[in-house]
C-alpha cells in the first residue's frame, strides 16, 4: 500500500502556515526548460495553457501556489502537462514564505501556476518575502513557464490592484472617484518578463470592469507611476 501511495496517490504535508499536496514522482527533478508567460483572466481553466506550460517544463516539476482553496488543480493539471509531478502549496499566513520546505519546492519548479483567489493575501503573504524572490528567480533566472488565473494573474504585472479594501471595487466607482477607498494599488512586487508598465485586470467582460481598469490607467499616470 505505500509502494501505491508513494508512485501514484496524492500525498499531503502539513505544517504551521501552510499545507501541501503531490501527484506523481515527489523526488525533484531537472528538465530544460522554455520560457512561457501566461496570464489567464479567470473562469473557465484552459486546457491548451497547461498543455503549454508542460511542454516548456520538459515535463518537470509543475508547482500550484495558493493562499486559499484545495489541491483540485493536482489531478486537472497532472492529466493534461505531461510533467513529473504536480504539486500545491497552499498558504495559510505569511511565516509560510520563510519555511525552508516551501522555498525548497518553489525553487525546485520547472513550471509555476498562480490560482485564483484574494490578490490581497498574495501581497500580504509574499511581497517583500523569500517566495517574491523565489518567483522573480524562476521568471528571470531559470526561466521556467509562469502562469496565473484571477488574482494569481493581477499580482504578474509591474503595477497591482492589490484589493485591499473589504469589498471589491466597480467600475460604477472607480471612474466617478478615481480616489475611491476601494481603489489600492500596488507597485514592484514581481518583476516579470513583458510584466513591466503593465497592470492586469480579470474577470473584465462578465463582470463589466472596463471603467475601473481605465480608472487604474489613470491614477498611475496622476500618482506618477
């Protein structure tokens, strides 16, 4: 039975401030590996991004990052990369961003997917920490495939909107007081390829947030950003 979970169960590891989760070789892996930025506005997964992000792995290790949710994307990713294995970490406080294992695993990752969830906890959880640097080395340095869907995708470009406020801003606000107090923006927390000058916006169309992004524009124009 530990031959079966050890070559093909998920296995989880918990520990203070964040839990963790594996499908496939837990061993680490080195693969060659393409560069690849992939900035998905959230809803619907897409199938093709993660069949991309596998095949610029060279099919090594495929790392989730999380501070919310389950490890639903293990299965879903692992049946389409073709990787080693895949892996999420799911943070639960920012002392999960200076843990050896988790920096370990980060470091190790021949692909990176940022999920959805509250850009708010990543800048709270990881700006300024190991894990930012961590990122920034995978993108720039080992150049692995980095990808990320609703808030993991707001937090790829130069500029953020960091939602920190309690209730998310509307495009019925933002352009009527571009000073509103749900407009929080943020500014050099990653620093991505093609990521600079860029602020990101999701969900746009379904959730009519055009006004809000065009208010973003301008208050980094006005605050000289």
């Amino acid at each position: 039975a530990l031959v079966v979970l050890l070559l093909g169960g998920p296995m989880a590891y918990g520990a203070p401030g964040y839990q963790h989760f594996v499908v496939g070789n837990p061993a680490d892996v080195v693969t060659t590996t393409t560069p690849l930025l992939v900035l998905q506005g959230g809803g619907t997964d897409v199938d093709e991004n993660f069949v991309r992000m596998g095949a610029a792995s060279g099919g090594g290790d495929f790392v989730v990052i999380r501070a919310s949710g389950t490890d639903a994307y293990n299965p879903y990713i692992f049946g389409l990369c073709g990787c080693d294995s895949v892996e999420t970490i799911v943070f639960k406080n920012r002392n999960a961003a200076f843990d050896a294992f988790v920096l370990e695993r980060i470091r190790n990752a021949e692909a990176l997917f940022l999920a959805g969830g509250d850009q708010s906890e990543y800048v709270r959880f990881w700006k300024n920490t190991p894990v930012e640097d961590a990122i920034n080395a995978l993108a720039n340095v080992k150049k692995v495939p980095v990808g990320g869907t609703s808030a993991g995708m707001a937090i790829l470009s130069q500029f953020v909107y960091s939602a920190m406020s309690n209730s998310s801003l509307a495009s019925a606000e933002a352009p009527a007081d571009p000073f509103h107090r749900d407009l929080t923006l943020d500014r050099d927390f990653l620093a991505l390829p093609v990521g600079a000058g860029m602020i990101t916006d999701q969900h746009l169309q379904e959730r009519d947030r055009m006004g809000r992004t065009v208010a973003f524009l301008a208050r980094l124009v006005r605050d000289g950003w």
